[in-house]
C-alpha cells in the first residue's frame, strides 16, 4: 500500500509540471522578450498649435476622434490679456494716425496761408515797382521840362 501513495504523488507532480508548461506556452506565446527590439508604426504628435495651459481634456484615452474636434481646453486668461494688449496697440496707433492727419490738415493750411502771403507781397512789390516807374517817368519829364525852359 505504500506505492500507491508514492503513485499519487507522482502523478500530481506529473500533472502540476505539465499544467505549468502549458501556462507557459500559452503565456510565452504572447510576449516576446529580446533587447535590442524596436516597434515601428505611424506616429502622429499630437500638440496644440499655440501654447497654453490645458483646463480641460475633452477625449479620453484611445478614443476615437474625427479631424477637426476640439480635443482640449486651453485657459484663455493668456490670450485674453494679449487681445487686449493689441486693442491698445491698435487705438494708440489709430491715434497717432490722427494726429499726424491733424498736423498734415495744418501744414497744408499754414502752407497755403503762406502762399496767400507771398501772392500779396507780390503784389505789393509789383504796385511799388509800378509807382516807382511812375516817379521816374515824372521826373523825366520834369527834367525835360526844365531843361527846354532853360534852352
């Protein structure tokens, strides 16, 4: 009686190896194990066009998504400051382009105030011109009449 335990236990240890092999087969089947391997596949980064911090993940993982859809949240405090600086950019230029329009409005007025002026002196030194044409011809012809009574 004492072989059939022996037996027994042989048999369960026989039937534990081959359970244990058939584990191993069926688990080493699916992983493969070596060092210097690599995986090579498509690779598509995903990254924002524009910095920023992410307030909200809209997908989960592996999910499926279409082109186009809004996968995450960005805080828009950043860029909100940023609009508001080039608003401000914006008015202080459109301001300053008034300005300089003013100062063209009033150089072109100064200029043609000034050509009024000189049309006027203009004239003036055409009318002095003429007046004295006009003395010198009197005076001619008071010379002439002085020297004819003299003769």
């Amino acid at each position: 009686m004492r072989r059939r335990p022996a037996i027994v236990v042989l048999g369960l240890a026989a039937l534990a190896g081959v359970a244990g092999a058939a584990v191993a087969w069926y688990h080493g089947g699916r992983t493969v194990s070596t060092d210097d391997a690599y995986v090579e596949a498509t690779v598509a980064p995903v990254s924002a066009p524009v910095p920023g911090r992410v307030i909200e993940v809209l997908v989960r993982d592996n999910e499926a998504v279409q082109a186009g859809q809004l996968l995450a949240r960005l805080d828009p405090r950043d860029y909100r400051a940023r609009l508001e600086q080039a608003r401000a950019a914006v008015l202080m230029a459109e301001r300053r382009l008034q300005a300089a329009a003013a100062r063209v409005g009033l150089a072109r007025q100064m200029a043609a105030s000034q050509a009024t002026q000189s049309r006027a002196a203009i004239l003036r030194a055409e009318a002095a011109r003429e007046s004295a044409a006009s003395l010198v011809e009197g005076s001619r012809a008071a010379v002439q009449a002085r020297r004819a009574a003299l003769a």
